[in-house]
C-alpha cells in the first residue's frame, strides 16, 4: 500500500509559516537572507504594532472605554508575539515533530484505517477554514469601517494606537493605516497558523489511538503464536512512540496555551463589552462580531482536538478486550496484562500540568468571558 502522507495535511500551515519568517529552511535560524527577512517583518509587524498599542494605553488612561477599546486587541496581540517567541524557541523541537509524523510505525496499515482517521482530518479542515474566515473577515471590516462610517474623513485610523508623529496629517495618515492593516494581517496570520498546525498535532495523535485500537482488535486474528507475539510487541511499541509524540508536543505547545486561555478569555470578555457601546450593524460592529467569533473558534479548536485525545486514548484498553485475547497462550496473555497497565491511563494534553484541554475547560472558560463582561458592564453603569 502507498504510504499515507501525514504531512500533506498540515502544508498550508507550514507554507504559511515560511512566508511569515518561522519557517527557516534549517532547524534553527542562521545568518542568511531569510533570517534578515524573518528579524525586519517580526520587528515591524509583531513587535512594533504592540509596541505603539500598548504605549497608548498610558495616554488613554484612565478613561475606561478607550482602554476596553485598545486593550482587547492588544492582549491577543500580545498573545501571537508569544506565539512567535516559543515557535522560534522550539523551531528544533516543531521540525522533530513534523518529519515523526511520518516514520513508519505512525504509518495506516490498511485503507480501512485511512478511511478511520480521514473524518479527524476533514473535521480539522471545517474547523480551521472557519477560523480563517473569521479572522479574514475581522480584519476586512476593521480595514474598510473609518471608509464606511465617514471617519476617515477626520483621519481615523482602524486602531487606537501611539505614535511619535502626527498621524492626522497627509502622508502619514495614509502611510500608518497601511501599517496598520499590514501589521494585523501579518499578526492574524502568525496566530491561525501556530494554532491550527497545534490542533492538527493533537488530531495525529488522536487518529493514532484510533490507529493503534484498530491493530488491538485484530492482534488475535491468526493462530500463529509468533505473529500474536509480534503484534502486541508492535502494539506496545507503538502506543510508546504515540505517548512520546504527545509529550513532545506538550513541551512545545505548553506556555503558548496557558497564555491562550487567561488571555481568551479576557479578550471575549472585553469585546462582548465593545459590542454593547458600538453603534449596532455598522461596520465595526461586524468586525467585533468576526472578532469574537474568531476568538472563541480559537479556543474551542484547543479544547476540541484535546479531548478527542483524552477519549480516543481512553478506549485503548476495551479495544484490547475487543480481540480474542482469552484463546491466547499464557506468555502473550502475561504482555497483554503489562500492555493494559501502561494505558490505563488516558493521555491529556495540558498546559503546564494545571488543566488540561476538554470541553469542560472550553465552558470554564466561556463563563470567566462573561464574569468579564458583566464586571466591566457594571462598572460602567454605575459610573
């Protein structure tokens, strides 16, 4: 049989990852041309967009609205350029993971356990082309609403933000709200990608439990005691490797979630809030609402692929009884035993060992947003 191409799904992302300067054609960045381009656009684009933001949360304080307004961004801003900083730091580590993907023991057997995991894949796809709508659609409506609402007429520009110039006067004006739309679409891009190529690492290693579960019912199939022997040596060998990967790729992704859901959840909160002071239906108002959305979509593509690896990984040891382990003799029988005791244990992709990705995780933290959201509001209404 051809060999399943795992990579072939995930090239997008890694196409993506090249024109944003975090692919470099080594493990690690050297000086080269690429490294220029990588250091200038992550400088310009990440850097100094957050810079200018967060700089104008100083002028802008304490009024209330106008921070609500630049700090909702700003945070998941802030957010990518950690994203950036620990792909950049774990670049080895990504790339390890990327070639693993297709060693031979991670490959499908048969075209029956393609057929298996290709529901995981598509799922992924939907999800993430939603994700890609959303954000394309954010930043379209913040680019075109001081044009749409008449403001640019007063020099408006689509985000609140500092800069050692005066940015009301012709050319600057023109030239920062270029910047401006140019920095968040690189930044929009850097977050999608970094968080769509997590979330199909976590499909890999759920479709592999489902991979893995599959050669479990069928280990008994023959009566020949050394192919038994075999397979549930292959089995253990395999569950090993999966149990490696998913390691591995809790080390890379570790920080970048646990700074996902404090700063998600604050986010959706404060724009649930922008969403009650913005003029309905107007162009602005439909860019939070692709905003938000985007933001949740984030969230749930985290705590979605994690429990599909919670509760693939679960059904691991019932596949095991699945087969006909009990006509088996006793020397197999006695593997069998040490195999169940390895994967008793489900594996849980977490963020640093404080919660792991699952739905509950997903509604704990829909509920902070809204703690959030009614805090500020009433505070505001108080006031």
């Amino acid at each position: 049989m051809k060999r399943f191409d795992w990579k072939n799904t995930i090239k997008r992302n890694t196409f993506m990852l090249k024109i944003l300067g975090l692919w470099p054609p080594a493990d690690t960045y050297k000086l080269d041309f690429y490294s220029a381009y990588s250091f200038l656009s992550i400088v310009a684009f990440t850097c100094g967009h957050n810079f200018f933001q967060v700089i104008n949360i100083y002028f802008v304080f304490p009024d209330v609205e106008a921070i609500v307004a630049t700090i909702f961004v700003t945070l998941q801003e802030i957010l990518t350029l950690l994203k950036t900083y620990y792909v950049i730091q774990n670049m080895q580590l990504l790339k390890q993971l990327i070639v693993d993907i297709n060693e031979e023991h991670f490959q499908p057997r048969n075209l029956s356990q393609i057929e298996m995991v290709e529901p995981s894949l598509n799922f992924w796809k939907k999800t993430s082309t939603v994700f890609w709508s959303m954000s394309t659609g954010a930043i379209f409506f913040w680019a075109t609403y001081p044009i749409l609402d008449g403001s640019v007429q007063e020099n408006r520009l689509p985000f609140l933000a500092w800069y050692p110039y005066d940015t009301t006067v012709s050319p600057f004006y023109e030239i920062t709200y270029v910047y401006q739309i140019m920095s968040v679409a690189f930044l929009a891009s850097t977050a999608v990608t970094v968080d769509t190529l997590i979330a199909a690492l976590c499909v890999f290693i759920g479709a592999q439990c489902d991979i893995l579960c599959d050669n479990l019912k069928h280990i008994f199939m023959e009566d020949n005691f050394n192919y038994c022997e075999r397979e549930v040596l292959s089995c253990i060998k395999h569950h090993k490797e999966i149990l490696k990967f998913a390691s591995s790729c809790n080390i890379f992704f570790n920080w970048i979630v646990f700074a996902l859901f404090f700063i998600s959840a604050a986010s959706i909160g404060l724009i649930m809030f922008q969403l009650t002071i913005t003029t309905p239906l107007s162009s602005e108002f439909f860019s939070l609402v692709n905003y938000g959305i985007a933001a949740v979509v984030d969230i749930f593509i985290y705590c979605w692929f994690g429990n599909e690896v919670e509760v693939k990984s679960s059904a691991i040891p019932t596949a095991i009884f699945h087969s006909n382990w009990v006509t088996a003799p006793k020397k197999i029988k006695k593997d069998v035993m040490f195999f169940l005791m390895r994967c008793e244990r489900p594996i849980k992709i977490s963020a640093l060992n404080l919660f792991y990705l699952s739905l509950e995780t997903f509604i704990k933290v829909l509920r902070t947003s809204w703690s959030y959201f009614a805090l500020l509001n009433q505070a505001t209404f108080q006031k």
